[in-house]
C-alpha cells in the first residue's frame, strides 16, 4: 500500500506493507478517508525530526464493514497508574505511543489501531471531515484543564487550527470570545466561528501560537488573577514573561493532548462539538489532496500565508 513518511527533511510517498494484526496491541484495520496535516508534522519535518514510521495523527476512515470513525492516535499501557486514573495521555510510555510518532499513523491507504482508539461517528459527520476532531479534543481537554465556565471572557492568541479549535469549544460553553491572529483569511474563519476582535482583559486566555511574542501578547490581554492556557507546541523553548506573570497573579495551566474527563473522552466530546456545529469543517478544511499529492500538501500547509488552515490527504 501507499504510505507518507519523513526521509532526511523530505516528504516521500511509498510503498510499505500493509499493516498486520500484530502491529498493535488488540489491533482492528481503518481504512483511511482523512488524514490533516498538523502543524507538528511540520515542524518535525523542517526539524528532520526522527520519525522512522508512517506519519500523521489526525485521522478517521472506515472499518472493513464500513463504519465510519475517528481514531484517537494514542497506544497507552493501560497498566501504568497514569492509565489507571484515565490520564493515558501521561503513559509512560510516552511519545512512542503515539500514532503517526512512535507508531504507523494514518497518512496511509491503511492503519492498523488500537480498538480502544475507535471514536464511533454521529450520523451527520462525514468521515471526510473527521480528522478534525483530533485538534478539537486538545482544545476540549486545554479548556477542561483551565477551568472554562459559560459567561467567561475568553481570549484566544493564534488562529491555527488549534486556535479556532479553542474559538469554537469557549463559544459552545457560552463563553465571549475574542481572537488574535498574525493573517486576514485566520481572522475571518474566527468570525465567521462567533470569534470577535479582541478589547479589554479577559477572564481566560489561550495561547495557540507557540511564540515569544504571542505569550507577551496573551499576559497582556488577561485581567489581574486571570488564568493563562498554554495549548502552543514551543518548538525552539520560551522566554517566559515570569514578573509581569507574578504582577498580575496569573493562574498558567499546560495542556497537551487528550484523555478521560471522568464520564467518556476528550474525543467524544470533540464528536458531539462537530455533530452540533458544521460549520467547523467547512470554514477549517481548505485544502483537499490525494495520497499521492503529500508533497504539495506539505508546502501547501507550510504557507500560511497562502491562505491555508487544515490541508487534508484522503487515500
């Protein structure tokens, strides 16, 4: 089958054998439908990071009976205590179980996964939409973490996917949301979510960017004995505006990933988001392209500035 995986910087599409039962452990086959192209992937990309299997972690596609589902790309223990207290996303095991990182992911014609993985899809969600729900979880899990309530002011600094996520989940809990972003196209996609222009302090703030410069602007637009929410992957380290952090009394919270939030998961919770809100998958997805296209699906989402939010391979 065809597979997208990393070579020194570059991205190559090849043949790689299809998947077996044994790859993971109580594996069940999806074949893949959708698979976005993260952020992450790029920077591991341009990083040469080592990436010695399939990439991709944001990924839905069919069962071999044709049901359709979204896979939550992690491969926990079970059996550390983190797992025992539904926080797999702390497994010790750590990245090397997740899909797409430490194991085959689902830039492929075919993945194998972890059964528990399978997020089963409601009706009105297309399976070529749902790779979208695996940045919703993050931003589902981050605002749990951080304490979201209806009637807050929320800021959101970055207008990525994983700061539109942010957008749409404040906006469903009834929370005013304004959004700061570096281009037009980022800004009118917030809008066109329920995002205003950002004025004031904020109860809450988001930070999405993953930049110096965006953590100063995020500390600035929170109220004194605010909350700041780090959801920006910082790549090259952080300079940390620690005094004007202290000065204002600033509760930071660190989020990453997904995991249980005592009733059923991140991911279901990102399921039900896109059932009520189809609006989601028509302003973020702006790019299509076939398997065989990675390469300019990559340089596609690479260019922000080109207009791109989620670029999306369907195999």
């Amino acid at each position: 089958m065809r597979a997208v995986r990393f070579e020194e910087g570059k991205v190559k599409v090849q043949d790689v054998p299809v998947p077996s039962a044994d790859s993971v452990k109580e594996g069940v086959k999806v074949k893949v439908r959708s698979a976005g192209i993260c952020g992450s992937d790029v920077h591991m990309l341009q990083m040469q990071f080592p990436i010695p299997v399939t990439c991709g972690h944001e990924f839905a596609g069919e069962l071999e009976d044709g049901t359709p589902v979204a896979v939550e790309p992690l491969a926990p223990c079970g059996e550390c205590e983190h797992c025992g207290r539904g926080e797999f996303h702390l497994c010790t095991l750590g990245p090397g179980m997740i899909l797409g990182v430490g194991l085959d992911g689902g830039m492929a014609e075919e993945v194998m996964v972890p059964r528990n993985s399978l997020i089963y899809l409601p009706a009105n969600v297309d399976v070529r939409d749902a790779c979208l729900m695996e940045p919703l979880a993050i931003a589902v899990h981050g605002l749990r973490e951080a304490g979201l309530e209806s009637g807050m002011r929320v800021a959101v600094v970055g207008g990525g996917v994983i700061g539109l996520s942010a957008v749409v989940c404040a906006i469903d809990a009834y929370a005013t949301v304004g959004l700061v972003a570096r281009h037009s196209h980022q800004l009118e996609a917030g809008e066109k979510l329920g995002a205003r222009a950002v004025e004031g302090s904020y109860d809450l703030v988001v930070e999405c960017a993953g930049t110096d410069s965006a953590i100063k602007n995020a500390v600035e637009l929170c109220k004194p004995n605010g909350r700041l929410l780090l959801l920006g992957t910082y790549w090259e380290g952080l300079n940390f505006p620690h005094f004007e952090i202290a000065q204002k009394g600033l509760a930071v919270i660190n989020a990453m990933l997904y995991s249980s939030n005592g009733v059923g998961k991140d991911y279901d919770l990102a399921a039900m988001l896109m059932s009520r809100n189809p609006e989601i998958a028509k302003t973020m997805i702006t790019h299509r392209l076939p398997l065989e296209q990675a390469v300019e699906a990559f340089e596609i989402a690479a260019d922000r500035k080109a207009g791109s939010i989620k670029v999306v391979l369907e195999p």
